[in-house]
C-alpha cells in the first residue's frame, strides 16, 4: 500500500528521534510527540470517515431491500409474475449480493494500521511511563502536594488545567507499588479510592483499589487502619480469599500487640516499682548546620529557608559593568546584579536576545541525550537517576552566534574561552532536576578532569533561557542561597579560590520543574590559560 504523502514526512521526523530514548527527561523532546500524536488522530479520524461511508452504504442498501422484501412477500407469486421483478431477484443474489459481501468484508483499517505501526516503534517506552510517574511523586515530595491538588491539577502557574482520572491514580499508585514504596503507594491508592467514592467510573474497582491501599498501610505498621480498609474489601467482595486471610492475621496481630501492652502496664504497676513520668522537654531548636542537605535544598526549592540577612542584603548592589572597560562594553555596559555575597554569584540581565535563545535551542534540540555525570571512580560520564535532563554541546566552529556567545562570556569575565568546555546546553523534563553536587573536581577526584587536559573548573556562566512558571530554582543549599530562573540572564560564580582550592560552598543543585519548561545553557570555565587573568592567591581560602 502507498503511504500518503503526509505520513512519509513524519517518518522522515520520527527517524531523527530513534536515537533518542527517556523522552521523559526532556520537555523540548516531548512536545514532538504532541505532533506525532495529533498526526495519529487524523489518520484515525480518516479511518471513521471511511467505516462511516461504508455503513452508510450498507445501510442504503439494507433500507431498500427491507422495503422491497415486504412488499413483495405479500403477494410472492403475483410480484414474481413480472417479469422484470424474476430478473432483479436473480441478479441481486447472484451479483449483487456478493459484492454486498464484499464492502462488508473491506478492510478501510490499512491506512490507520500501517501509520500506527510505523510510529509506535518511536513511542515511549515503559521506562518513559515510569520515569514520568517516578517525577510526579518527587515533585508532591519536594514541593509539599497532596494528591488530590496534584489530581485536580490545581498547581501554580498553569496554563492548561488536567485532571487525572481514577485509572491515572491507581498507575501512579502501582507504580509506587511496585518500587516498594508504600507511602507513596498509599496517598495514590486512596486518591483513586475517593474518586470512586465521588462517583467516578472507571474500569479499575473498588476491591483492587482497597486491596492494595490496606496492604501498603500494614506494610507502613498502621494495622489497625489497615484492618478497617479490608473490613471494607470484605463488605464488596466477601469470597475474597486474600482479604480474608489478612483479616485474621491483622487481628490476630492487634490481639498481640494489646497483650504485650497490658503486660508492660502491670510491670509499672508491681510493688516496689515507681512510676516515672518522663518530664516533657521544649523541642530544641535545630540548627540549619544539623539539618540533612536534602532537606535543606528542598526547602530552597519551595522558597523556604533563605538565610540572607537584612544586613548581608543591604551590601549586595546592582551596577553597570564594563569589566575594566572592555572595549566592547564601554559605550554599552552590561547590567549587573549581585545575588549572593558568600559564595559571590551575579546576575547578568538582558545578556542573550530571544533571537540568540531560539538559534541555540534550534541547533540543540536534533542533538539532546540524556545528560550524564562524571564518574568519580571511573572518571567517565555516566547518565544518573539525579540528573533528569537532556543535553547537547555546541562547538564555536558550527555556528557564528555560538562563538559570539563564548567571546561575550570572555569579555564580561575576562577568563580564557580557548581552555573552557563547549557551551551545554540543557532541557529539563517532567519533573527535571539535578541534585546537590559540585562542578569542580575534588581531592578525592583526581583524575575528574584529566583526559581533558585543561585542569579544575574554575568557574561556571549558566544562562537562563526560559521563564519557568513554577519550580526550577538554583540553590546552594549549604549557604541557604536561591537563584531563580529569569529569561535573557545569566548568572557567574568561581568555583575555585584564586589559590586554586576548591570553594565547596558553591555545591549547588537544579530544583525540580513544577509548571513549564526550563532550558538553560552554560559553560564550564577550566584552571589552563587563566595564569595571568586571575592570578594565584597566597593562602588557601583566598
């Protein structure tokens, strides 16, 4: 069969993604799916026209000979006396009937089936579906959701409202489940179970839902919940035999769990024995050094924990920078903003047109492949479950607009470009982020950078390339600092002291994406050629 013409250019679109695979962890990628998607629902709205026209015609048919029929079987011999009536009736079921028999039997479904096949070899995988639910759950943990403002799709900075549906729910909740983690598995399971509860149909019962919500709570100790909830399994299906076994056993445990209660309250109450009430003691404050990072870079996340005093605030200013009068920014100087003082990140406002964002996107979309990491021990880059992204590199060479970017970046800095990494650019998906960790190599990494031959990081430039509705921020949790992300910005920090030892409260990390999509680019500025630009420090922290 010949494929029209239309389907032959998405399959040209569609070869240049084969390479590509976790669609999940970049949004620019997705939204060719969107296209792919509404390719298929005119391909199949093609295939209902055509079902359409040949039920219409057997319909036609059927209509005429069912009038034709009764009129003639009232009076068989006197219809069948004409003799055009005998001619007909011998033509319709010797020919006509036959080709009746053959419109039925047509398949009108080529066309849809062979564009579905053909596209379903790039569509997302499992591990695609997994991935995205995986980033649902990590969004509702960082960002403090519960499930049901997550279902209604109440999030900040929506565009396009979505309600997730009692299926949507328990797949999040099986997912979870079948990750062994049960707190999740419950929250999900309980929202689907409301759903049902509120009237919604699905396909998926009530039974199965309670099934797996009265397990996950015994799994997280909660017996006597976890009881209730098969009490309630039982009611809908009493043959139940899972239900009925758990419910022996949750009483049974319940039954042991009292006694050996009572036992401890008649050992207190034994002659000789004094009770002791334990003196209640005012919680102490926790200091933001004892909290574990990961909180600590969650609360930055949603916007908490920012340890910027007035006073510290009131030394950050905003200036015109021509970075000792550069020639390129002496008429024309850069605006400049301080962010943080310790470590000392700045802002660059209005630093990259739209017009330099789209060619940059433009040239790096065909090439975005799950970012990687480096490999402390093995010293190679290696994809990681904490660094949901895409990216792709872009060489000086390829495009003027690039090598105009790295020279700007060495005006504005007045670091050397020739040893730095070329500019990365990344996107980040459903839930994207990158964790807590440093861009420069530490002691215990001595080889981090070797194969390249320019030595440490001593400096990161990252630039903002799209608002982001919701989420997305830079933080550096171990100061309590947070950059946000600002379309046309970019923002500048050292790595290194100008002794050449590290500054390891530049580790910072890539919150989630909430709402939107986030794309930024950056470069990674190395130790070689940079002897004479910024000169070596007399002691370690200078």
């Amino acid at each position: 069969m010949e494929l029209p013409f239309w389907c032959l250019l998405l399959l040209s679109c569609l070869q240049s993604l084969s390479a590509h695979n976790d669609f999940f962890t970049s949004t620019g990628q997705m939204t060719d799916l969107l296209y792919t998607e509404k390719d298929l629902v005119t391909s199949l709205k093609d295939y209902i026209r055509a079902e359409e026209n040949k039920l219409e015609r057997v319909k036609r048919w059927a209509e005429k000979l069912d009038s034709l029929s009764a009129a003639a079987t009232q009076d068989p011999e006197g219809f069948l006396g004409h003799p055009v009536n005998a001619f007909k009736l011998m033509k319709r079921l010797n020919t006509e009937w036959g080709d009746l028999e053959s419109l039925v039997l047509s398949d009108t479904t080529d066309g849809f089936i062979s564009n579905l096949t053909i596209q379903r070899q790039y569509f997302p995988t499992d591990e695609d579906q997994t991935g995205a639910a995986k980033a649902l759950l990590r969004l509702q943990d960082t960002y403090r959701l519960d499930a049901n403002t997550i279902s209604t799709g109440d999030l900040p900075g929506v565009k396009h409202k979505s309600l997730m549906t009692v299926d949507d729910c328990y797949e999040l909740g099986k997912i979870a489940y079948s990750d062994v983690d049960y707190y999740h598995t419950e929250l999900w399971m309980a929202q689907a179970l409301k759903q049902l509860d509120q009237g919604e149909e699905s396909t998926i019962d009530k039974v199965t839902v309670l099934d797996y919500l009265s397990y996950s709570i015994y799994q997280q100790g909660e017996i006597e919940r976890a009881l209730e909830y098969t009490k309630r399994l039982l009611e809908l299906d009493p043959e139940h035999q899972r239900a009925k076994g758990n419910l022996k056993y949750f009483e049974f445990q319940l039954e042991k769990q009292k006694n050996a209660a009572e036992d401890v309250s008649h050992k207190q109450k034994e002659p000789g024995k004094k009770e002791t009430a334990e003196k209640r003691k005012k919680p102490k404050k926790v200091s933001n050094h004892l909290i574990p990072e990961r909180k600590k870079y969650e609360m930055l996340c949603r916007g908490e924990g920012n340890r910027m005093t007035p006073r510290r605030w009131s030394r950050l200013f905003c200036r015109y920078h021509d970075n000792n009068h550069n020639p390129m920014y002496v008429l024309a100087p850069a605006k400049q903003q301080d962010e943080w003082d310790r470590p000392y990140i700045v802002r660059y406002l209005d630093i990259i047109s739209d017009k330099e964002i789209e060619r940059v996107k433009q040239l790096a979309k065909p090439r975005l492949r799950r970012a990687t990491v480096h490999d402390p021990q093995t010293g190679k880059l290696t994809t990681a479950h904490y660094r949901v992204s895409k990216s792709a590199w872009l060489t000086a060479y390829e495009d003027p607009m690039i090598d105009k970017i790295n020279q700007r970046i060495e005006d504005l800095t007045g670091l050397e470009m020739d040893t730095a990494e070329e500019l990365q650019v990344a996107n980040y998906g459903v839930g994207g982020q990158y964790e807590p960790h440093f861009d420069f190599g530490r002691k215990d990494e001595p080889d981090a950078f070797k194969e390249l031959g320019t030595g440490n990081r001593i400096a990161t430039w990252l630039f903002y390339m799209s608002d982001v509705a919701a989420g997305g921020a830079t933080v550096f949790p171990d100061v309590g600092a947070a950059v946000w992300p600002q379309k046309g910005t970019a923002v500048f920090w050292y790595n290194l002291f100008a002794s050449g030892e590290g500054d390891y409260s530049t580790r910072h990390a890539a919150c989630p994406v909430l709402v939107g999509n986030k794309w930024v680019s950056n470069k990674w500025i190395h130790e070689r050629g940079q002897e004479w630009r910024r000169p070596c420090g007399l002691s370690e922290s200078e």
